[in-house]
C-alpha cells in the first residue's frame, strides 16, 4: 500500500482555469505538508496542517487554498492558475509535530499553458 | 542567499568514484535531513541527524553532522549507476522547527557514468 498518495501524478491546464490536486496519506500521521519544486529542483514548504488545524502558511498567494477535511487528506486549491505556478507539488506527512521523517508522496507534475 | 546552500549543484562521476556533498548553513541545525530523488518520483528518506558530530551509515552511503550543527556532508564510496538522482538536504533551522517545518537546500544533481 502506498503510504502517501497524490492525484493525478501530471496535470496539464491553461492559464485562468482553477484546479485541485489531493494528497491522503494512510500512516496515521497527524502533520501534513504542501511543497513545491520548482525548475531548477528547489524544494519549499507552503503550508502545514496538523489535524486538521493550518499551522504553516509561507508566503503563498492566495489563489492557493489548502483544505483537510480530516487528518488523512490535505487537498490544495488554486485558482486562476497562472504560467508561474508550473512546478512539482509534493505532498508529505509526519507522526506527529515536531521533527521527524517526512514521508513523501510521488508528486503532481502541474503545467499551465 | 539560501538559508541551507549545497553544493555542489551538480556533480558527474564515473562509476567506483567517491564523492561529496555538502550541505552549510549559518544557523544552527536542528535535525539535518538527507533525501533521495529520482527523475519523476518522490523523495526517498536517506538519514536524519541530530546530534553534532552524529555519523551514520547505510551500504556505501555515509553522512556527517559537524559539531557545530551548522554542515552536513554525505558521502558516497564506490558509486554505482544507482546512486544518480536529486539529493536534497533538508534541515529544521532555528526560529523555524516548530510543527517540523524543513528548509531545503537547492539540491545536487549526481550523475554516475559506467
């Protein structure tokens, strides 16, 4: 079984549409993340929930909204996607808050045209 | 500038090479990550450290935390075409562990040619 899983794997979009990319992860952890990868493979965090409850929000426009509908999921919004949002998107999870491995999901590989 | 730097940012080598990467901050680390990332996929966990001077091993891939917990290097013996891919050094800096946040550094790109 795949502990943290996201879909879709590659989502191909034009520029103004809004979309959703969903993460759940099946380890019981309490902490979820969003990051994203850019092009040149640089890895930042944009936002954490713990148990439902958003504890981390870098600075991410808002046209990005995460949502957890229970500590299993960690679904990520965007609206009016533009060409600069192309990237990876990863999803990743933790036992709990604190320092720890995080487990990482497969990534979505989102293209804006 | 970056808060973790690692360099170098990309490295080719031909195989039964040794090789370094290193990863530096100028703040202290609190938890020092080493991942793995292969073309399309996620990140596989390679080690954590925590202490300084912590060093840890598995197979032929050996990291190191300096005393200071400022640097981290990961080093590679004999390479093997199996070692390429993306690795990331991920750390907890001070004024930003709390709820496990990591900070990660650009990344470097190993190429190991038969």
């Amino acid at each position: 079984d795949t502990a943290v899983s996201q879909t879709p794997k590659y989502l191909v979009t034009q520029m103004g549409n809004d979309k959703s990319i969903k993460c759940e992860q099946n380890l019981g952890h309490d902490t979820m993340y969003w990051y994203k990868q850019d092009s040149k493979k640089f890895l930042k965090i944009m936002f954490s929930y713990n148990n439902k409850e958003l504890i981390i929000n870098e600075t991410v426009p808002n046209r990005f909204s995460p949502k957890s509908p229970d500590k299993a999921h960690l679904n990520l919004h965007i609206n009016s996607l533009e060409l600069g949002d192309s990237a990876v998107y990863f999803c990743a999870s933790i036992a709990r808050q604190g320092l720890g491995e995080q487990y990482f999901g497969p990534g979505t590989r989102l293209t804006v045209t | 500038s970056q808060e973790l730097e690692q360099s170098p940012q990309s490295l080719i080598v031909q195989e039964g090479k040794n090789l370094t990467i290193n990863c530096t901050s100028s703040k202290t680390l609190y938890g020092l990550y080493w991942y793995k990332q292969k073309y399309g996929e996620g990140l596989i966990f390679l080690m954590m450290l925590q202490k300084g001077g912590e060093e840890k091993s598995h197979e032929k891939i050996t990291a190191k935390l300096d005393e200071k917990k400022q640097q981290s290097s990961l080093h590679i013996t004999a390479s093997q075409p199996s070692h390429a891919g993306i690795y990331l050094c991920g750390a907890g800096i001070a004024g930003g562990t709390s709820y496990g946040k990591l900070t990660f550094g650009q990344g470097t790109i190993l190429t190991v040619h038969p």
